[in-house]
C-alpha cells in the first residue's frame, strides 16, 4: 500500500526524500494526488510497510510544511 508526505513546499518535500532515503526508506518525489488538496505540486511517495521510519524522519528536521500523511485518499491520523 502506498502512502504519501504531503507538504507545502517543494523544497521541503526534496529534503524530506533524500532524508528517508538516507534513513533506507525507498521514496520518490511524485505528483501530488488531487485528494491532498493542499500542496506544492509534488509529495513523497513510499510503501506504507516504512510509515514508522518515515514518522521519525520528520522529527529530525523542522519541517514546517508538512500538512500530513495520505493513503486512500484520506490523510492518517496521529
């Protein structure tokens, strides 16, 4: 299952990706899915399987964009 970082800054979603990848998450930059309804134009893409490491990696970084975690087309909670 595929889960999407959905931010509002594409730099901050650049930085975000090389920051999972360095933590040995596999994420790519993608479009982001209309049902964000918020963003820049590209999110973080991953398998839902590195949702806990992917968690951790926002905590190493300020990332004041971040506007949540989608999957289904709904954002997760918590």
């Amino acid at each position: 299952m595929t889960v999407f970082a959905v931010f509002r800054s594409r730099a901050q979603t650049l930085d975000y990706i090389n920051t999972v990848k360095s933590m040995g998450v596999p994420a790519q930059a993608v479009s982001t899915p209309k049902e964000a309804g918020v963003g820049c134009g590209i999110s973080a893409r991953f398998d839902a399987r590195f949702l806990e490491k992917a968690k951790r990696a926002l905590s190493s970084k300020p990332y004041s964009s971040f506007a949540g975690f989608l999957r289904d087309g709904r954002y997760l909670g918590g």
